[in-house]
C-alpha cells in the first residue's frame, strides 16, 4: 500500500482536483490540457476488477460514472463521451470519463494515440471555466443520486 501512488494520491493543482469524495469512491477532475473535462471515477481501496466487488458496490460505483457523464455531458457538450477501465499500473478499479471533440487533440483515436493536431485555442481558453461549472454540475449529479 506504501508504494502506491493512487493511495499516495496527494494531488497536485497541475494533476487535478479533488471534485467529492464518499467512503468508497472517489472523483477527480483532471488537469490535462488537451482533454479538458477528463474526469475519473476511483475506488478507494484496492480491487482490481470490476467483478471482485458485489452487486450493490458495482451498482454504486457505475452510478457515480454515469452521473459524471451527466455532468460531462450537460457543461461540456461534447460531440462523444468515452469511458474506459485501464488500470494497468494500479490496484484500484477506476474509470475515466472523457469528453471527446471532432477537432480535439487526438481524434479520431483514443485519448491514449499519439496526437493528430494541437488542441484548437478556444478549447484551451474555456477549460478554466468549464471547471468550476463541471465541478459544480458533477457534485449537483451526485447529489441526486440518493
Ligand atoms: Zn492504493
């Protein structure tokens, strides 16, 4: 557990932001500048996949995706939503939630390809903006969850 950096976590500004935090999860909005509004969804302690937790925690986790993709969706109007589990290097099951734009940096690949253009200007200069909102909108999503 010492050696892990996602229960190291001591989030730097330019990393990210914690956005809420419950007794399981966790959600993060992430400081990259060619994919603003990239947010994840982290279990808090470790497990690896997806099936290891039980129905109820699965159910709960997945719903904290899909209420950040609410969120996502409703600040950043983006033209698709990618959401994905990797978690290679981790022992922690999360989940990213990523707004995608045809004209954004790696389109038409994933947010992982090698990029296919610069990230367009005005994308750059709403990012800031657009977090406060998006963090403002994600916490209102979970809120209503309950
Ligand atoms: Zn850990």
């Amino acid at each position: 557990m010492t050696n892990c950096v996602l229960c190291n976590e001591d989030l730097k500004p330019e990393e990210g932001h914690l956005v809420w935090c419950g007794d399981d999860c966790r959600i993060i909005l992430v400081n990259d500048a060619d994919l603003p509004g990239f947010c994840r969804v982290i279990w808090n302690a470790h497990v690896g996949e997806m099936t290891d937790l039980n129905h109820g925690e699965r159910e709960h986790l997945m719903s904290l995706v899909f209420a950040v993709e609410e969120a996502v969706r409703q600040v950043m109007r983006p033209d698709k939503v990618n959401i994905a589990a990797l978690g290679n290097m981790v022992p922690h099951i999360h989940w990213h939630i990523i707004p995608r734009y045809k004209n954004d940096a790696f389109y038409p690949g994933s947010a992982w390809s090698t990029k296919t253009q610069e990230t367009p200007a005005p994308i750059l200069a709403s990012r800031v903006q657009q977090a406060g909102e998006l963090s403002a909108a994600i916490r209102e999503a979970v809120s209503r969850l309950n």
